[in-house]
C-alpha cells in the first residue's frame, strides 16, 4: 500500500521550516503558520515561473474574503469578514442578509489585503472573483466589485468557477488526480486532469454533507449548550460526537446501496435523524428548548452516517478510475477539500479508504477548506499562468448559480455497475471508544 500523506498545517510548517534552514533562505515574512505553509506549497511549485499578482475576491456564500498571492505562491496579504455567526442567529444563511453584508464589507476587506500586503493596485496583474456557483444575491457583489476595480485599473478580469478553485487549493499534487469536494453547498467527486478539465464522477442530489450537519444540529437544539453556540452545525456536531459514550447507539441505513454510481444523497440520513430525534422527544417527554438526554450518541450516529456515505461513494469511484486507467497506477492520490474537509473524523476515514485502496491523500490546511480569497487568488495564478479564461470584456462575464463542473462522467459511472466490497470503518469507533476510556 502507497504512504497516506495528509498535508495538514503543522506538517507542512515542519517542512518548509527544515527547507528555510536547508536552503538559508533569507526572505521569508513569518506571518501565521497557514502563510508558511501555503508560501513553502507553492514555493515549490511555481518558483521558475515568471512572476505575477492577482488579486482574488470570493463572496460566493456568507464569507468576504479577498486575497492577494504572486506566482511563486507567497501570499503577499489576505484580509477575511465572516457572517457566521450572524446567520447563526438566524438559524441559517438569509440571502438578503448575506448580500447586505457583502456590501457592507466588500471595499474595505480589500483594501485591507491591500495593505497587509504593502502594494497598491496597480501592482496587480489581475483580478479573479468567484462567479459561480453560488448564492446569486451574493455571487454578484463580488463579480461587481472586481470588474469596477478591473475597469478603474485596466487591469484583466478572471472569472473563477468556485469549486474548481477549492480542488486546485492545494498543488503540490501534479495533474491528474482525485478531487473529493465536501462542503456546505456542495458534494461532488471528480477526477482534475488540467487547469481547466474536470471529469465529474459524481454530485449531490440533495442536501450537501455540511447541509445536512447543519440542519441536524438546529433540530436537535445544540446552539442551546453554550458551548456550541458559536460553532456552525458541522463543527457543533462533530464536538458533540467525540463526547458520545456508545456511537453505535442509533441505528442508520445504507443510504443509495441499490445505486452504483457515485452520486450522494443525505435525504434518507436527515430523514432517519428526523425519526430518531421525535422518537427521543417522545420516550423522555421532552419539551421546549430542552435536548434529548442521548444527544451525543446520536450526534455520533449521524457523523459515522455522513461518513461511511462518503466513502462508500469515493470508493465506488476510486475503482471507476482504476477500471478506466484515470490516474497513474503508481500515483494515485485524493485531495480533500470544501468545509466538512476540516472535520477530523471524516478526514480519519478517507485516508482508511486511501490506505486500502493505494492512494495519498492531500488535504489542505483548515482554513484553506472554508471559503476564502487565497484560493481564488491562487486559480487567477493558475489561469494566469497558463493563458486561460482572461479577459479585458466584462460585460461577458456574468454570475451562473448553479454551473456544473467539468465534463460530467456520472452516467459512465453507473452504466460500468460496479459492485464494491465495502472497506470497514469499524477501526474509527475502536479508536474512538479507547480515547474514550
């Protein structure tokens, strides 16, 4: 079996530091440990390339960020407003609201990457936004503010497509490879050929994983502990479920095991949730804002449901690859990326099935996996680089909430049938259950 490498921030920071010693670089801007990783990722890299800026905005869903990195991958600033907590305290995102917000922000989060970089705009060679896909209301804040800040610069406009942007996050891997994309807006496994070419192996047919976490922790009440409060439902469910004493205690169907394609669903999850919550609710005459006396062993329940999903689909689509010849029989490797990337347990689970199935797995640093302008900013390099999607036309550019990605593949992938022996995640409770002891 292939080495699992998980690139996670502390590792990577490890790295570069032993390369800074090795190699006496002089030039380093120690700023957060994310900054040294990603600068020594991309380091790496795109060192021998002509050198060039781009300036990317990303206002796709609830985040403004705006991000400014060269070619050689330093990011030179970087500058973030989170609404989460705001629409937490609406029990989820309100599209008005997110706009409003967006707005409200957008000039002077750039003008704060701007700054922390020490540059003026007419440094940039570029600008990239996110145009798709996303919440309309939000996608077009972003698309406006960056073609008036290409129109008063002269400079070119990149469209960025925004999940594209989170599977080229991380490049140390080189072409082609897995992409597992898991967020709260989208599900999607694909295999990354270039730049540009995506083969779309599978996608949400519903609810996206962090949807669903999301939703399952506004029903079972969490935000009433107040050590959940600030925490989005996929965090709050994941905290919750390392405090369950017994994660088996609820039981959880196979969810699509009579499809065999790639493709995800979590009604049949959020529906047995349902059930065993008013079931809960029932049995010990709960009322109120008062949570069910077992709520970290469904929690538990519901985390391993998402999981096992997930990799049964990843698996079913890692021997697609294999049958089509995809990838390289001797380098094979799956990133991870999106929002629920940064859940521990899950990300535990797909290097099981990385392990077993003789693949790396590559997965970028957490704050690489939510939304932000770095990753804009870095596929803007990428285009950049390779002459692709530029332009000086901005009334061609417009927002697409809902652009698939890539060529899709899905009905390939169902029309090969594959039956799977699936790969056991029993190891994960057993692991779970002696850090509990």
């Amino acid at each position: 079996m292939m080495q699992i490498e998980t690139i996670v921030c502390y590792r990577i920071c490890r790295q570069f530091m032993h390369h800074v010693v090795r190699r006496r670089i002089q030039h380093v801007r120690l700023g957060s440990s994310l900054k040294i990783a990603m600068n020594f990722m991309y380091h790496r890299r795109y060192s021998s390339k002509v050198t060039g800026i781009v300036l990317g905005i990303e206002t796709s869903c609830d985040d403004t960020g705006c991000a400014i990195v060269d070619s050689n991958g330093k990011i030179l600033g970087e500058a973030l407003n989170s609404q989460q907590q705001i629409h937490l305290n609406h029990g989820g995102i309100i599209p008005p609201i997110a706009r409003d917000l967006h707005k409200q922000h957008i000039e002077h989060v750039v003008h704060d990457a701007l700054r922390i970089a020490s540059i003026e705009l007419s440094d940039v060679d570029a600008i990239a936004t996110t145009v798709k896909p996303g919440l309309p209301l939000s996608l077009v804040v972003g698309m406006n503010y960056g073609k008036h800040l290409s129109r008063t610069s002269g400079k070119p406009l990149i469209p960025v497509h925004h999940m594209e942007a989170h599977a080229l996050t991380i490049r140390m891997v080189d072409f082609p490879f897995l992409v597992l994309l898991i967020s709260g807006g989208h599900c999607l496994l694909a295999v990354v050929q270039a730049v540009d070419k995506f083969l779309l192996l599978g996608q949400s047919l519903d609810d996206a994983p962090g949807e669903a976490f999301d939703k399952a922790a506004r029903r079972l009440k969490l935000r009433n502990l107040p050590e959940f409060r600030t925490l989005s439902g996929g965090r709050a469910i994941e905290l919750a479920a390392s405090k369950s004493t017994d994660p088996q205690a609820f039981e959880f169907p196979m969810v699509m095991a009579q499809y065999r394609d790639c493709n995800f669903s979590m009604a049949g999850i959020k529906n047995c949730v349902r059930r065993h919550i008013l079931q809960q609710e029932k049995l010990h005459g709960v009322e109120g804002d008062e949570l069910i006396p077992d709520v970290f062993n469904l929690c538990a329940g519901i985390q391993m449901a998402v999981t096992r999903h997930l990799c049964q689909r990843l698996q079913r689509g890692m021997e697609f690859v294999t049958l089509q010849n995809l990838l390289p029989r001797d380098n094979k490797t799956l990133v991870l990326s999106g929002g629920v990337a940064c859940n521990t347990f899950i990300k535990r689970a797909m290097g099981l099935v990385c392990q077993h199935m003789g693949y790396s797995l590559a997965v970028p640093p957490p704050h690489l996996c939510t939304d932000n302008g770095i990753m804009i900013a870095w596929n803007g390099i990428e285009r950049l680089c390779a002459d692709i999607g530029i332009t000086h036309d901005l009334d061609s550019v417009d927002i697409d909430s809902k652009c698939p990605l890539g060529e899709d593949w899905t009905d390939k992938v169902a029309k090969a049938s594959i039956k799977c022996k699936w790969i056991k995640l029993t190891p994960l409770l057993k692991e779970h259950s002696t850090s509990q002891e």
